[in-house]
C-alpha cells in the first residue's frame, strides 16, 4: 500500500513520546479547533488519510514542535525540505474547458 502521507510516523513517534492515546489525541486537537477523529487520526498515522497543511499546523501546535519536527529526519536539511517530488508528484495541468 502506497502511503498517502509522510508526517503519520512522527505524529505515532510524538504522541508516544508525550504517552498520549490517540482519543486523547483527537481531543486536544479537537480543542484547538482541528476537526479530527481518532478514527481519522489512526488513518493518519498508518498512511490512508492524506494530511492537508492546516492538520500539519494543528499537530505542530498541539506537540510544541516546530513544523519542520512534523516530517521524517531525512527530509529536514536546515530550513528545505528535500525528497517532497518522489512522494508528490507533479500533476499535469487541467485544461481549462474554453481551450481549443
């Protein structure tokens, strides 16, 4: 299965390290304004669920960490982030419907 986020091993990693569930989790996000489940969230964490740049804020927020904390240690290279073009391809353009 292909994983359709790559932040779901360091929420697991950060959410363990604070011996959060992943209710208890949901909650505080929830708290903060996040509309999330645990059901959502476990999703997350396995791959299933993409993660949209709000939920990516939102976890940041919750976990005192710095955004860049949010994605795999190999991605982090001072303040850019590298590998991003094998995990998110670059879609062709939509035609718009008035082009010939």
């Amino acid at each position: 299965m292909r994983r359709l986020n790559v932040i779901g091993q360091c929420v697991i990693r950060l959410r363990h390290k604070r011996g959060w569930t992943q209710t208890q989790l949901a909650e505080k996000l929830q708290r903060l304004g996040c509309d999330i489940t645990p059901q959502i969230l476990a999703n997350i964490e396995v791959g299933r669920t993409p993660v949209i740049d709000g939920q990516i804020l939102f976890f940041a927020k919750v976990f005192e960490v710095d955004v860049d904390e949010m994605f795999p240690e190999q991605w982090r290279v001072g303040s850019q982030m590298k590998g991003l073009a094998e995990h998110c391809p670059a879609r062709r353009p939509r035609r718009s419907r008035f082009e010939d």
